[in-house]
C-alpha cells in the first residue's frame, strides 16, 4: 500500500530498508569484478555534487539539452497536447522541468518520482510557488521499479513520461529496454515518454566530460564509499581509491571504475574485503547512442521515434516516443 506523508508525497513504501544496503555492498563486492550499483551515488552531498557536475564546462550534456529546451520547448507542449499529466523520473534538475511547465497547456497534474524523500520535497515546494495552480502529486519511489501513480485530479487526455539527463544511460541495454517497456505501461495507450538520450561522438569530448578539470566527478564517484562509511560502518580509506572513467567505444559508453590505489583489506560489516593494487570495482556506466540506436532500443520496447530534436553538433538529443502501434495505425 502505498502512504500519503504530512508533506503531500506519497510514499510507495515498497523501496528497499536502508539496512539492505549492507547486503548490498557485500554482495556486489564478493563479485567478480567487484561491483556496486551506481543509485549509491545519490546520498545528499551525492546529489549536491551531482548539481555541480552538470555546471563544470566539460559536462555538455546538461547544458545542450537546456538549449534544446530553451529552443523547442513550445513545440513540445504543442506535439504533447492540452490536459497532460507530467510525470517525471527523478525530481532532477528543476531548471529544465520549470521550461517544459512553463509551456504545457492546461496541465492536469506534475507527479515527480525520486526516491529520495529530501530532494523531492525542496523540488516540489519551489515548484509549486512558481506553479501555484499546478496540481503536485509527488511520489517518494524506485522510478524502475513499477509505480502507484496518485488518482490525477481530473482525467488527463495523455500521460507523459519525461526522463531527462540521459539518465537512460545509465542502464545497460536489456534494463533499458525493460524500463522503457515498463514507461510505456505506465502512459497507457495515448501516452508518451519524452526523454533525453546522450549521443555518440568524439571519444575524447565524452571522457573529458566524465573527468573534469575541477575533480567534482572524481569526488562524487567516491563519495559513494564515504556514504557506505556513514550508513553501514564500513572502513574504506577515501585517499587509498581512485576515480577512474574510461569510454569503451566497442560497448559505446563510459564505464566508471573505483579503483584500489594499494593491495588492502576492508571491513563491510562482519566480512573483510581484500583489495588488489589496481584493482577495479565497477560503478556505473554512462551508454551513448546512435539516433539508430535509440530507435532499435525503443523497438525492442514496443515504442516508436516520433520525433527528435538535436543540436547542429548531434551532441545531445531529446525524443518523444509513443507506442509503435500508435504510429503505424
Ligand atoms: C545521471 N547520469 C545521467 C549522469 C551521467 O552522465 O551518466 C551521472 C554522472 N556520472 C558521472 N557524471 C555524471
């Protein structure tokens, strides 16, 4: 069953107990390779260093996709139509929401989905002063794992999933197809999804931006041991761990490594956790695609490109998908 907090979030109370996360890490470390999953980036300073990522000058991708934004947002609220439901994976960077918001016609309701109850609640309070007759339905819940949505307000004509930041990278190709699939549940038969997908290009443009001239990357990839420090007791010495992102051009995407700067052992719980000199333990990969990519994944999950907006550079895209038998019919 699903709550409803003092706060108005819903919380979708099926989100794994924080004490799993020891499981977690010791199940992901006994791997071979080591790895752990990369939602253990998103604590709160997690989720603040990732809001400095998207200002550095080599991470592109949030900066061409607000372009794409500031130049097609009317078109978008136009092709979505009047009497959307928005709903939005991850409360995000409320920038770009704000910009769609502001062009929709008659919205029936914004239901961010984030997982973690803070950030959804600053999102949705500065919102709704902006939006004051913009109905909130905030859900506190895993956006990949199925979802409650709340009863809209009054019936919507459409629901839209929006998905932006090339988030969808960060999934590898079978999850992805199984999200979209779920997504496209989700809006039902006249729905959408309006996502932002990361393209493929100059290997070296898309390392650059994984490995900043600042460090911010850098420290928010091992903030993710800090955070399992703090929650599960573990014993990771920061300075003895490396951040390493690298692009793999066969698989098309960065893959993030944590890599072990001296041979050492770790206390995660009750089990120690033997480190090798170099050895690397996987945290996320970041897909890039092709438009011909993007649109074979979305075919896999039953949706069709309906349109695509990109920058003369081919940089960063933004899609509108819908069901492929809504396009053929
Ligand atoms: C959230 N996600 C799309 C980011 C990305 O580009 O894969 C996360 C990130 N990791 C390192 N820098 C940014």
């Amino acid at each position: 069953m699903s709550s409803v907090q003092p706060c108005g979030v819903s919380d979708d109370d099926r989100r794994p107990p924080v004490n799993d996360l020891l499981e977690i890490a010791q199940r992901g470390l006994a791997l071979k390779p080591k790895r752990l999953p990369s939602w253990l980036f998103y604590d709160e300073r997690g989720s603040a260093l990732f809001d400095e990522i998207c200002e550095q000058p080599e991470y592109y991708l949030t900066r061409c996709e607000i372009a794409l934004m500031d130049a097609h947002a009317q078109r978008i609220a136009d092709i979505l139509g009047s009497e959307v439901r928005l709903v939005e994976y991850g409360s995000g960077n409320a920038r770009k929401t704000r910009m769609l918001l502001e062009h929709l016609h008659s919205p029936v309701a914004y239901v961010p989905v984030e997982i973690s109850s803070e950030p959804l609640r600053q999102s949705v309070e500065r919102l709704t002063k902006e939006f004051p007759r913009l109905p909130m339905q905030p859900l506190c819940a895993d956006f990949s794992k199925p979802l409650r949505l709340p009863i809209p307000p009054r019936a919507p004509r459409r629901t839209v999933v929006y998905f932006p930041g090339s988030t969808i990278g960060n999934f590898e190709n079978r999850e992805a197809a199984v999200l979209l699939r779920k997504m496209r549940n989700e809006m039902g038969d006249a729905g959408g999804i309006l996502i932002g997908v990361d393209l493929k290009k100059d290997p070296a443009v898309i390392e650059a931006a994984y490995n900043d001239r600042a460090g911010v990357t850098a420290e928010f990839t091992l903030n993710m041991l800090a955070r399992l420090n703090r929650e599960i007791g573990s014993n990771f010495e920061l300075s003895a761990f490396a951040h390493r992102a690298h692009y793999n051009p066969m698989a098309g995407r960065i893959e993030t490594h944590i890599v072990s700067r001296r041979e050492q052992q770790v206390k995660i719980g009750r089990v120690n956790v033997a480190f090798r000199e170099d050895e690397a333990m996987q945290v996320e990969y970041s897909c890039k695609y092709s438009l011909a990519d993007f649109a074979a994944l979305a075919a896999r999950a039953g949706l069709a490109v309906q349109q695509v907006w990109t920058d003369p550079e081919q940089m960063f895209s933004l899609q509108y998908l819908v069901r492929a038998s809504a396009l053929t019919r």
